[in-house]
C-alpha cells in the first residue's frame, strides 16, 4: 500500500496527511467508522512517494464540505494569464478583468458579482489584501504584487462558518501562504504576442541559521487593445525564515509598482455600428499606476498541548486612477473622466492561542484569538478631469479606520463519529471622516457579534456529513457612514450602515468512497442585510438592497495515475433581492453558473521529460438589471501547457489562452453613457469588456 503525497517545488517528506486517511478509510468495511485522530495514527507507518500536488481535501482535514487546501505542485502545473487568477484554483471562482491588467481583478463567486472583492476576503502571508474605504471600491482586492511561483498553498474557505474569518469574508475567504524554500534557485524568461516579456529571478540560500528567499519580477505588455496597454511592473520579495525546536518565524518585505494605460469597458452599439473596434478605447487618456511596500513578521508555536500563532504587518500602498466609463454623459464638453486617487498606510496584527485537553472522556481543543487592523488613509481624492487634466474637484477625505476583534472557538469530539466546532466572533470599528464637505465629515461607531456552529458527522465509508451555520459581515466605505450630501451631485443623502449582517448556512457531505477520488457536495444558502453592487456612472461600489441567495457546488479531484489528475467543479447560484420594488428582484451581475473542468499530467513520454495541462472554464450568463430583461452572455475559455524538461537544469513551457480562439466577454454591465453626438441623457446599453483572443506565451528556465 502506498501513499500520494504532495510533490513539486516544496514537495518535502511529511506524515501522512489527507490522501493517507483516504486510503485508509477506503479499505475499511463500510459499517466501520474511526475518528480524525485514529485514522492519523492508523497511516503513521505507510510508506509516502512523491507525486505531482493536488488538492489537500480529504477526509478529516476540514470543518466544512466547501473547505479545502491547494497545494503548490497543482499551482506551479497550471497556466494563469494573470497573477490574480491564482484565485481560480478556489472551485467555483470566476477572476475576468475590466479595466487594464495593472488594476484589481473582478471576482465571482457563489451568486456574488464581487467587484474587487467586496465580500470574498483573500489574505497573503497573513497580510489582508482587501482594502476598506478605497478610492475605487470597497473591499479593493489586488493580487498584482504577487509572485505566483512563490505561493506554497492556498487554504480556502466559503461561507461565514469560521470564526476567525471576519470583514469580506460572507462568500468565502483565500488565505495564501508564500513558501520559505525552493528546491532550486531559478532564472526563467517568458516571451508572448503583444509584447508580453517577463524575467524572473527567484531562489534561496542558508543564512544565520534560518533561509533567505529572495525574488525580484520585471514584466510589460500591451496586450491586443489597438492602444498599447503599456503595462509595466516589477515586484521583489526578501524573506528570511528559520525554526528553532518547537518556535518558527518568518520576516517579509515585499515592493511593487505598476502603470498601465487602461483599456476599460465600451459600449455594445459602437461595436456594433462599426464605430469602434471591439479592442479599441474611447477615451485613450484612462490610465493608472499604483505601488505596494509591506513588511511582515509570523510566529509559529507548538508544544504537546498548546499552540501559540502571531503574526503583525505594515503595508504602504497607494494609487490613481483615470477612468471614463459614460464618457460624455455628464459633461458633454469636456468628458466624464474622473480621477480617484488615495494613499494608505495600514497595519494591523493577528494573535490565537489554542489548548488541546479532554471534557471528561471527550477530547476538545478551544482556541483564543485577538485580531486589529488600522487603516490611515489619505487624501482621498475625486475629481473631474479632462485628458489626466484637473476640471473641478468633487470631495477630498482623509480617513482613520479601527477595527478590533476577540474571537473563540471550541473543537469537540463527542464521539468517535460526532465532532462539533461552536464559535463567536465580536468586532469593532471606529470610521473617523475629515472630508472637504464639511456635512460629510464625523465620527461613527459600530460593532457586530458573530456566532459560528459546525457539526461533522463521520466517517463512515470513507464519507463525512457536514452542517455548519454562522453570521458574519462586511464593512461599507467610512465616508458612506458620515456622509449627508453627495459629492458629485450635491443632493442630500442618508448615511450607511456601518456593518452589514450576513447569515448563512451549509449542509454538505465529503467522500473518498472511489479510490483516488475526493468528492463534495455542497447545498448552501446565505443573506445579506444590504448588497454592493457596482455603479457605472460613479465607477465604484454602492449600498443596495438587501439579498437572499442560495446554491449548490459539487467538486471532484481523482488522480487516475500518479502522473494524471483530473478536476471538475461545478457550481450553481440563484440570487434575489428582497422586498418588493418594481426594479425587479435580480442582482445585477449574480453569477448563476459556473464549471470547471482540468486535467493534469507529469513526468510522461520518454524519459518522463514532458508535462502538461488543460483547463476548461465556463462562465454563464447574469442578469445585467433587476427585472432580468437583459442578460450577459456566457463564456467559455481553455488555456493550454505543455512543458518539456531538456535536461535536469532546463526547462521549456509553452502556455496557450484562449486556445479554441473564441470570443467572450471578461465583463458586462447595462448603464446609460452618451457618446458624441447622441441625445442628452444618453443610451442604456450593454458595456463589455473583452476577452483576449487566443495567444501564447514561451517560458525557458533555468535552474541553479
């Protein structure tokens, strides 16, 4: 009997984890059931060889049927066109892009048009990446700053189940986790159409005791857009980890900067008159640049009965942007460009401390965590302007923003079949506005409790029965809490709520009962006391309705041979607001369904020197308005691998996107925008942005 274990760049010899208790529970007759921590103890002396790396969901590892961890060796294997699509390693996650690479990507997930990350939360080397109060929309998720070949594992999870898990994560939460080694420097050099070049230095060596990473990126690309994207990036990475008996540390520094000219959303009849190429821009002034300096530190801890975790972080960020997405709508003279532009300085710390010990004859572990972040962000810009050039100035804000949270949790094995994990989450923020609006600026105050229930049934069969239930919330924009007038129009306005309520609950089962195969199913439901919908003349997020959503997720991942794996993922949402209103009940932009089908192969051919993968990505149709009178279109993408390994040193990939070369759109919405000459008040109509057509890349890498 054998094991498949994780394998890759960080593959290193470990117990047996997840795939050794699918073994083990798959040749166990199916009246026998055992606990977590007997089926652990049943593989301690299975024999491990090292395979290509896959999802590590199996049986016993998790507390929900949507929770799961991705291993390096599966992200290393798969093409992403880019660094933000490492998120669609999470099943059911859609990332598209609307407005230039350098800008955040857009996500879906679970019946949620997204935006930039309104309530899905995504975490790197515990540093939160989804920025509160942003110039350009709550929650701003941007992944750019990532260097993908550094990413270890990615642990996910989705629903509002986990109570250390608090603002944006009410669809789910992505924490990545960077690697402290590799298995050998690298040098690697990619070259595509439309200019695309890359260069990559990445490696590690022993210092002081510990391991210093280091990496430095440098890219650029125009992509297809008959206006040169002109994006340009470089981001760097020095890290120093060691472990000293039972304490491990890591230090990180991280820097990034970009500027791009941004190739934004256009209207469908302009297209469709001729007036406009499809890859073309209406305003070739849209621009942005943005940068990221952070510094990290993580503390690890583990004794026989306790574990101690801390990790603290400073982040440095800032951007502008130029957008125009109605054109002459407002300002039939000069144009509706409007810049945003902010500057943050965020820092923040995450501390738990975990007891492992026995309830009479049952054994538990409780966990105790203290989380705080503060946001000083400023100026806060918007403004109208005219080829980048200043016209009038709408508010500028400075913002403190505090939030503080205590949370427990208890882990209770009742039985050997029954476990419980009953949790309670408390925050608290504090949004301090200065705005050039005098009636905009205050203070407001708002705290949220959090109860979280998760029950496990199982084993039996290799098969586990989930049902959890929690609460949950996001937080809104601290200038909506304060502000009474709007800065664009002048109108009066109410105030926001500070934090919105989320209430969600899973029934779910996982199974491994196929050898080779893990399985999940997944039914769940969730509400929103009020939705984040993206508004196209403003170009940010605003307050709506409150919503009610609810869905189903079945998620396989067979390794057919310890060079083959294959993955299939499919996903159904259906969202609705509540209340009556004559708008109509949809959610703009709610993804309803979605799948993903891949297939993964390593160390074939002669010699085993070749490699590959495919992967299939269905995107279907949304209502684009409330009455569902007007529908996006689907979309369907495959991207394509094939690596050849020329001798133990060497390496060459090509990656292919779009490979069936099919026209798709990575964003639509409906809105009124006026183009030249056309009445005043405009046009409602679809706006889209396209998909790339099909292109390759050409990776040679070197190791040393």
């Amino acid at each position: 009997m054998f094991i498949l274990s994780a394998g890759g760049r960080h593959a290193r010899r470990r117990k047996p984890g997840a795939l050794a208790r699918r073994f083990v529970a798959a040749a166990l007759p199916a009246a026998f059931f055992t606990s977590h921590a007997a089926a652990q103890d049943a593989a301690a002396h299975v024999p491990v060889i090292k395979v290509l790396g896959h999802y590590d969901n199996g049986v016993g590892t998790s507390d929900a049927a949507s929770q799961g961890t991705v291993t390096a060796g599966l992200i290393a294997s798969r093409p992403a066109l880019r660094p933000g699509e490492l998120l669609e390693f999470v099943p059911g996650v859609i990332v598209t892009q609307h407005s230039g690479d350098g800008k955040a990507n857009q996500y879906f997930l679970r019946g949620f048009n997204l935006d930039h990350g309104t309530d899905f939360a995504t975490y790197v080397d515990g540093m939160p990446v989804n920025m509160r109060t942003h110039a350009h929309g709550q929650g701003y998720t941007d992944l750019n700053f990532l260097i993908p070949e550094l990413v270890g594992r990615i642990n996910y999870k989705k629903g509002p189940y986990y109570a250390d898990e608090g603002d944006f994560a009410s669809a789910g939460a992505a924490r990545m986790e960077l690697a402290d080694r590799l298995d050998a420097s690298m040098a690697a050099l990619t070259a595509g159409a439309h200019q695309y070049r890359r260069a990559l230095v990445a490696g590690a060596m022993p210092q002081g005791g510990g391991n210093l990473l280091y990496a430095l990126e440098l890219a650029h690309n125009d992509g297809p857009w008959q206006l040169p994207e002109a994006f340009h990036k470089w981001s760097g990475v020095l890290r120093y980890s060691a472990a000293s008996g039972a304490d491990r540390f890591s230090v990180t520094a991280m820097g990034y900067r970009a500027g791009w000219r941004a190739t934004s959303q256009i209207p469908l009849r302009a297209v469709q008159s001729g007036q406009l190429d499809a890859f073309g821009t209406l305003d070739p002034s849209d621009a942005g640049h943005t940068s990221r300096y952070s510094l990290s530190a993580q503390w690890k801890r583990r004794g026989p009965d306790t574990a101690w975790q801390a990790s603290a972080y400073v982040v440095r960020s800032d951007l502008t942007l130029y957008n125009n997405f109605t054109w002459f709508l407002d300002d039939p003279q000069a144009g509706d460009q409007f810049l945003q532009r902010e500057r943050r300085t965020m820092t923040g710390f995450d501390a738990s401390h975990t007891w492992h010990g026995r309830v009479g004859e049952r054994a538990s572990s409780t966990t105790v965590g203290v989380q705080g972040r503060f946001d000083r962000i400023g100026p806060l810009v918007l403004a109208a302007t005219a080829d980048q050039q200043l016209l009038r100035s709408y508010a500028r804000s400075r913002v403190d923003e505090a939030s503080a949270a205590l949370w427990l949790q208890n882990t209770l094995q009742w039985t050997p079949w029954l476990r419980s994990i009953a949790g309670l989450r408390h925050d608290r923020y504090r949004f301090d506005v200065a705005s050039s609006i005098a009636a905009n600026s205050g203070v407001a105050n708002d705290h949220v409790s959090s109860p979280k229930l998760s029950l496990v049934l199982g084993p039996w069969a290799a098969t586990e029965l989930f049902v959890n239930h929690g609460a949950g919330f996001h937080s809104n924009d601290a200038r909506g809490t304060t502000a009474h007038v709007a800065p664009r129009e002048g109108t009066p306005v109410d105030p926001v709520t500070p934090l919105v309520k989320t209430r969600g609950s899973e029934i779910g089962l996982r199974s491994e009962i196929v050898k080779g195969l893990q399985s999940s199913l997944a039914l769940w439901r969730l509400r929103s006391g009020s939705e984040l919908v993206f508004s196209g003349d403003a170009g940010d997020t605003s307050a709506s309705r409150a919503s009610r959503r609810h869905g189903i997720e079945w998620n396989n991942h067979y390794i057919a041979a310890p060079w083959l794996l294959f993955d299939l993922d499919l996903a159904y949402s259906r969202a609705r607001y509540l209340g009556d209103d004559p708008a109509g009940a949809h959610v703009p932009g709610a993804v309803e369904r979605v799948a993903s089908f891949g297939a993964t192969v390593n160390d074939v051919g002669p010699g085993g020197r070749w490699s590959g993968a495919f992967q299939l990505r269905y995107f279907g149709p949304r209502p684009l308005v409330e009455d569902n009178s007007v529908r996006s279109s689907a979309t369907a993408l495959a991207y394509l691998r094939a690596g050849y390994r020329i001798d133990r040193d060497w390496h060459l990939s090509v990656d292919v996107f779009n490979l069936f070369d099919r026209r798709g759109n990575d964003i639509e919405y409906y809105y009124a925008s006026r183009l030249p000459g056309e009445a005043p008040g405009g046009v409602e109509d679809i706006h889209f942005h396209p998909g790339e057509p099909r292109t390759a890349r050409l990776t040679l890498r070197l190791a040393f």
